[in-house]
C-alpha cells in the first residue's frame, strides 16, 4: 500500500506564522502537525509514504528524513492547482491493482485505520460537523456515498469529508483524476479530489464511509488553538517546576526555561523557551520563543518570537518582537 500526503498548501489563514513555516510543521500539542497525522500510520504495512510539497517542501523534507525511517518520497507541486491535481502527481507511483491510503496533510486524527484496510470496500472518512459548507460532504443511501460536493453553499448533509481516504480502485482514481484535468472540471477554481471520487461512484464503485470521532482541525488560529486544547486532554503526566504553577493539562519540554510563572490549562510550549514571570494559558509558544512579563490567553508565538511587556492576546509570527511597556 502507498500512502499519498498532500503537504503544499500555504496556510494562508495561519498567517503571519506561516510566512516562515509550512502550516503542517506548525506545533500543537508538543509536536508539528504532520508528526501527528503520521502517527495515525502506526502498525500499518505501508511501502511508500509519497509528500506532494510545496512552498518551504525543503522543510518539510528536512523534518521527515531526520524523524522517520520509513520509504518516502518528495514531490513538488509547483501550481497550486487543488487537492486533486496533488493527488494526480502522486498517484503515477501507484501501481496497478496497488491501494492507496491518501490522507490530507492538516488531518489530526486519532483512530485505528486497520479495519478501514480490512475491508471489502473503498472507504471514505467522515464526520458530522456543524459548519458543512467548510468542507466536502457526502450524501448516503443504505451505508454507501451516492453524492459528493466540495464546500457547497447549501450543503446536502451535514457529514464532512475530514481528509482520511481509503482507495482499494486506485487506477480508476488515476482516471478519474486524468479526466477532470482533460475536461479542466474544477470546483472553486481548483481541481478537488471530491470531484474524482464522484466520478468514481457515476462509474459503479461503492465507497463505504467510516466514522472519525477523533478529528481535528487545524484551518484557523481559533481551531488550531481547540485542537491544542483536546488533544493536550489525552496528556496524562504533567511535571511540576519549581518556583512556577503548572496547571494541567499541558506540554512544557525538559529544555524550557520556566521562572516564577503560572503555565496552563492548555498550554503547549517548544523546545528551549523561556517564560519568566508570566501567566499563560490556552495558547501555543514556539520553540527558543520568550516571554516575560505577560499575561497570554488564546495566543500563538512563533518560533524564536520574544514576547515582552503586558498582552491579553495575539497571533505572532516567527522571527518576532513584540515590547509593551506601561
């Protein structure tokens, strides 16, 4: 099985943060975004995890080959054409007859894929959601997917394609993928891998769906922040700090620097921070950021940011300096 991870996008909502770091290598949760969608592979028998990067790929390459062993390969998407056009690059690795496991790369999920593999069908993940107009959604009749429509404006139900596709008819997929290019079928002005799937099921193929309870999102500050906060709930130690108050849950790594600070709930902190004389909670802090003198709530810092003076709340990107003084 191949594994497809469209990785190009810019962020543009992340904004200033993703000025200087692919969106997917932004931190929640004590590690970058992609760390925990790759976590969602764990005892999976994969035999090629194929990135479609983009703006910074070479970060992206970087992070990979230094955290990971398994087989990948890098392919870079010079237009940013839609998920569709991603995944029609990627699939001309797939071999005939091989599945594909394709995952989008701004999905944390927390689930066991391997009955999804187990099972006779092409599968696609979803999850209700109150916002359907964000996102693809799927129409079912007895069990199986009869429509698709990426982000409509009057959404046909409210279960979201939330990015996790199993594809047992990968070659069909290559040509359903090959026909909306020739046809330049495109969908808010991109080629979106919703559209092939439905030409797929106008062709007879039978996608079951599957239930992701464990999904979050990561499009927006506001929700980048929310699945900091879920997902730092499945924390179950927390190390105090001498001389600070640390209030769980939280992610604070060994090489911080805390001092006479109150940290959390629903804080994550990078590596070698300095936090002196703070308060912070519900927000997310760079690795070698600091921050003194402050009281943060639903923040994010960048990386290398220093944060000075007194500040109820900000989204600051990295390589920064804010100075507040009374």
């Amino acid at each position: 099985m191949k594994v497809i991870i469209p990785v190009a996008g810019i962020g543009t909502r992340l904004r200033p943060l993703t000025h200087t770091a692919p969106k997917v290598l932004l931190h929640v949760a004590g590690k970058p975004i992609l760390a925990h969608v790759l976590e969602g592979l764990k005892g999976l028998k994969i035999d090629e995890v194929i990135f479609v990067i983009g703006f910074m790929g070479e970060k992206i390459i970087d992070y990979v080959k230094k955290n990971y062993r398994f087989k990948s390969t890098f392919i870079k998407q010079k237009e940013l054409k839609g998920v569709g056009y991603a995944v029609h690059i990627a699939a001309r690795r797939v071999t005939k007859g091989e599945p594909v496991l394709i995952i989008l790369g701004d999905t944390v999920f927390k689930m066991d894929l391997k009955p999804v593999i187990k099972g006779s069908y092409d599968s696609l993940g979803i999850k209700e959601v109150d916002n359907p107009g964000r996102f693809g959604v799927v129409k079912l009749k007895y069990g199986f997917a009869t429509e698709l429509i990426e982000k409509p404006d009057k959404p046909i139900s409210n279960k979201a394609l939330v990015g996790v596709y199993y594809i047992k008819s990968s070659q069909l997929l290559k040509t359903a993928l090959q026909e909306i290019l020739r046809k330049d079928i495109r969908t808010r002005g991109e080629y979106q891998l919703t559209d092939a799937l439905q030409l797929m099921i106008n062709k007879g193929i039978k996608f079951s769906t599957f239930d992701i309870s464990g999904w979050f999102d990561c499009g927006k500050p506001e929700t980048l922040l929310d699945t900091n906060r879920h997902l730092l709930s499945l924390v179950k130690k927390t190390r105090q700090i001498k001389g600070s108050v640390i209030v769980p849950p939280v992610f604070i790594p060994r090489s911080c620097r805390i001092e006479n600070s109150i940290i959390g709930p629903n804080v994550s902190v990078g590596k070698n921070a300095f936090i002196h004389n703070s308060v912070i909670k519900n927000s997310i802090l760079g690795e070698k950021s600091e921050v003194s003198f402050c009281l943060l709530d639903s923040s994010l810092v960048g990386n290398n940011s220093q944060v000075l003076g007194k500040f109820q709340r900000l989204n600051l990107g990295d390589s920064s300096e804010i100075g507040i003084y009374m």
